[in-house]
C-alpha cells in the first residue's frame, strides 16, 4: 500500500534525532497544554466529602472547587474520622505523595480526632506526636516539590451563657501555628477565622450552617450553606496569604447556590 505524502512525512520525521528534529520549524511539533497544577485535601469529616446517606451534611472540601478557578483542580482526600496518626497510618498520604506532583498544593486540616484521647488509633499530643505527625504532610509534600499548606481546625459552634463563641480545640491551633512558623509553611488560620464568623452570627443563626435538622442537633459538620461559608474563608484567607494567586479564586464576595451541592450515591 503506498504512503501519501503527509504520511511519508510523518514517518521521515519520527525517524529523525530528537536533537535533530527539535531544531526544525516551531509548527512541526504540537503545542501541548500545560499540566493543571492540583490541590489535594488531607483531613477529617468536616473536609470530606459525603454521600446521599449523610445528606445534608456537607465537608468544606466539597465546596472549595465553587471558590477556585478551573485551571486548578481540586482533588479531596478527607475521609471522617481520621486524625493526623490515623490518615498516615492507612496508608492515606502515602496514596498522596504517590501522585502529587511539582507545583502542586498539599492543604492539611486535623485537630478534631487528634484529641480523642480513648482511640490510641487517633489520640496525639499537640506539642509532641500531633507535630511530629504533620512535620510527615510537610516534609512529604516538599519531598516531591509540592507546596505544603497546614490549616487549623475549623472550629465547632460551642457558646457560653453570655453568647460567646467557644473554642474547642485546646492546643492543637496554638501547636499547628508554632510549627508553620518553625517550618516555614504557609497557614490558613482557619480556627481564627471560623470562630469569629460564628461570632459575628450569633448562637441562634449558626444554626442555620451546621447539620442541625429534625432529628439530628450536629455542632460539628456543616450543611451546605455552612461548608460553603468555610470553603470560602479558605479561599479569601489562600489569597490572602499568597498560598493561591488572585487569578486563582473566583465568586469570593458571590453568592453560591445550595443547589450546587450534591451527594452522589453511597
């Protein structure tokens, strides 16, 4: 069978030197588009991603990519439940660092199973072994060329009598801080953030942004108007300290649609 002119040409060039080949016109070769840069979420349920069974409980996660422009992807590894010790001792960041590539994004939140203190599967000590576990993230993610990122623990929606908020975290702000600093490692003061936005809301309106329905009164995971109101302190506070671009957040001052939260069959 005889070649056409395009195929002969096709195949003189494939047989052509690399060296060779790359000093011919610029058009000879495809202009490949480049690789989207991505952002991976290690954490726990107030992160993850939930299924139709859990509805309308919503991880933060799920939201963020409405706050992130498309050219970065957004991939969430949270899974409920999981401290610091326990998503490395599953094998959860190895699965990570497996993929993450140069130029990509690790976001760390744990604080809220670190501190069961009954689960020696999750307990750690914030000055010790809660420390020790994410020094694992940040040298992980810095290991492949990644760009580690820790962000303390949202918080809960706690008030004393006289309506203030509460925070529930003990130390382990205080000890994440203290290491971003040590590191040198970006942080999204997310603890900071999330307790003065309950603050501002007040104990009756919080309601309306954690998973409190007929059955169920959740101080701890969100709804979808509160994973929403968390993903987009994240993005503004991402911004803000550089961790992501201005060209890299969109719909910051936006309003999101509930709608837009879906719970895929579990």
């Amino acid at each position: 069978m005889s070649l056409t002119r395009r195929q002969a040409t096709t195949a003189a060039l494939a047989a052509v030197p690399l060296a060779v080949a790359a000093t011919g016109p610029a058009s000879a070769a495809p202009r490949t588009r480049p690789r989207r840069r991505t952002l991976y979420i290690a954490g726990d349920s107030t992160a993850a991603r939930k299924y139709a069974d859990a509805a309308p409980e919503t991880g933060w996660g799920t939201a963020l990519p409405f706050f992130v422009h498309e050219r970065l992807a957004v991939v969430n590894h949270a899974v409920n439940g999981r401290s610091s010790k326990s998503f490395v001792d599953e094998g959860r960041l190895d699965a990570i660092l497996a993929v993450i590539r140069p130029g990509d994004l690790l976001l760390v939140q744990f604080g809220h199973n670190d501190s069961k203190s009954a689960d020696p599967t999750r307990h750690t000590e914030p000055w010790t072994t809660y420390q020790d576990h994410l020094r694992q993230y940040v040298d992980g993610a810095r290991g492949h060329g990644a760009r580690p990122v820790l962000a303390t623990p949202v918080e809960r929606r706690r008030f004393d009598a006289d309506g203030v908020a509460v925070a529930t975290h003990g130390e382990y702000p205080a000890a994440m801080r203290a290491l971003a600093a040590e590191e040198g490692v970006a942080l999204l003061d997310v603890q900071a953030l999330s307790i003065a936005l309950w603050q501002r809301l007040g104990a009756e309106e919080t309601k309306k942004y954690f998973n409190w329905t007929p059955a169920e009164q959740d101080n701890t995971h969100f709804n979808p108007p509160g994973a929403v109101a968390v993903a987009r302190l994240v993005a503004r506070e991402s911004r803000r300290r550089r961790v992501l671009a201005p060209r890299d957040v969109r719909r910051l001052d936006d309003p999101v649609p509930e709608s837009w939260i879906t719970w895929p069959p579990a």
